[in-house]
C-alpha cells in the first residue's frame, strides 16, 4: 500500500497529530513530515525525538510545498487557519483534519478550498486523555476505526489518498456522509464526555471533599473528563443541535431512573439495569 504524498504537514503536533507523524515513519514512510504550531517548545521536542523532521510556528511557509495537510488542532480553529494559509497551498494539494465532528466542518472549509486543492474529512475513532507530543503512540491507530466523510462532490483521487494514508497506519476505514456521522457520534461519543463532565461537577455539588473517595468504578465513568476542555467545548459547539437531542434523550433516561426509585420500584430498577447491561455486551468484543 503506497502513500501518495512526498511532504505532509502537520498543524497541530499533540497526541493525534504526533501519533499520526510516528504512525507513518513506522510503517516506512520516507517523505517529509513537517510540524506546524504555536508552541515552539513542544514542536522542538518533536523534532528532538524524532517525531517530525523539522518545524516552523509560521503556518504559510509550512504548508508551502505540503502535499498533505493535516489539522490536528481543536475543532474551533480549522477555519481561520485555512483562511490563513488558503494562499499558499500549492495546486493538487490535500486537506484533511482528526476532529471528531464533520457536518459543520465540511460546510465552512470546503468553499475556502482554493481550485486544484481538496479537502476530505477523517475522524479516527482513537485517543488518550492527555495532550502533548510527549502523548503521542506509533500505534495509537492500530487497528482503530477511521470514519472518512465525503461529499458528493469529493475529489476521488484526493478521497483514496486519505483512505490509502489511514490504512497505511493501521486503521479500519469507512466511508460515512457528514450528517450521519454527527448524529451517531453525538450519541456514542459526544454525549459520554458531556455526561463524564456533568458527573463530576455532580458529586462536587454533593460535597467537594468527597470526590477521592471514590474507586475504580468512579475513575472509569470519568476518565474521559480528563479530556481537553477547549477540544469538547469546540466540538459541543460545531454539533450544538445532535448533542442537544442526545442530551434530552439521556435526561429522560435518567428522570425515569428517578421516579423508579421515587416509587420504590425496585423491579422496574432492575429491569431498566439488566437492559443496560444486556445491550452492553457487544462493546467487549470490538
């Protein structure tokens, strides 16, 4: 499987972006891998450990001669850095982004692309709670899902090369139109980070000093609120409508939760409990 890009920058060298940068060497990429960002100390570790083979905090000159580029930033960025460097993308170049929501994201990037470049949405279903290069994993995307989101009027070439490009790095693609991929990851995904963090600010409304008491069962349900807090808040905005309805969905499960045991209705409890369970069960084996 050959990756048909020569140089690729990367905007946004953290746990996504710099996996993505180690994932290809890796594999036995041989081009360029160029880091792009804001904070010179993280891009020179990059580099230092060999993650990137060199760096710039000017977006322009790193796109420049960039076959690929990659934003690996939070969500709420992406448009005004394309606007930035819309004028030095060089023509046949691709766009591709890691953000976990794409409706929103394909309607505002897709007429900045100027003619000849092309953009093609990628969100990799991986990740850790914790950002940084120093995060980063050559094998992040082993064997993780990677949802691909074209338009009609995607260019084919450039949908192949994204597709050709997570494969390479091990992931398992599939190809899902935008609007379908914001529903369902409003529920899977981004309703269980919102929940995750409403927990927590729950039990701290209960007693703030009762939070280290909790174990692991606690430590599982809120790992995910570890997360950056500027990544969900840009997502929560860019999905605002599917979150919302999650979110309703959710409440009522958790109001007829209440009134079960409002009720003392310990049967209707356990029934509700062993649906959960029981619906559960094939998230073990994925």
């Amino acid at each position: 499987m050959k990756i048909n890009f020569k140089h690729i920058s990367i905007i946004g060298v953290g746990l996504m972006g710099g996996s993505l940068a180690m994932a290809l060497k890796a594999k036995g990429f041989k081009g360029k891998i160029t880091g792009i960002g804001r904070n010179r100390k993280n891009l020179t570790k990059a580099k230092r450990l060999g993650i990137i083979d060199d760096y710039t905090t000017e977006f322009n000159e790193g796109v420049k001669n960039a076959d690929l580029i990659v934003l690996a930033v939070p969500v709420g960025q992406f448009e005004a850095i394309l606007k930035n460097i819309r004028q030095n993308l060089k023509n046949g170049a691709t766009v591709t982004d890691v953000g976990s929501v794409k409706a929103q994201i394909v309607k505002r990037l897709e007429p900045l692309m100027p003619k000849d470049v092309y953009f093609v949405g990628a969100h990799p279903i991986a990740g850790k709670e914790c950002s940084g290069v120093t995060c980063a994993s050559a094998n992040l995307y082993q064997n993780a899902r990677c949802i691909i989101t074209p338009c009609p009027h995607t260019n084919n070439a450039a949908l192949k090369k994204v597709v050709t490009l997570w494969k390479t790095v091990g992931a398992k693609t599939m190809l899902m139109n935008p609007e379908e991929h914001d529903v369902i990851f409003s529920a899977v995904s981004h309703l269980p980070h919102v929940v995750a963090y409403a927990l927590v600010n729950g039990i701290l409304k209960v007693d703030e000093a009762i939070l280290h008491h909790g174990g692991k069962g606690l430590r599982d349900m809120t790992r995910i609120a570890k997360s950056p807090a500027e990544l969900w808040r840009d997502i929560c905005s860019h999905n605002k409508k599917n979150i919302l309805r999650s979110l309703k969905m959710f409440s009522s499960s958790i109001s007829n939760i209440t009134k079960l045991i409002e009720r003392s209705d310990w049967q209707g409890l356990e029934k509700e409990f062993i649906k959960a369970r029981e619906a559960r069960q094939p998230l073990e084996s994925d």
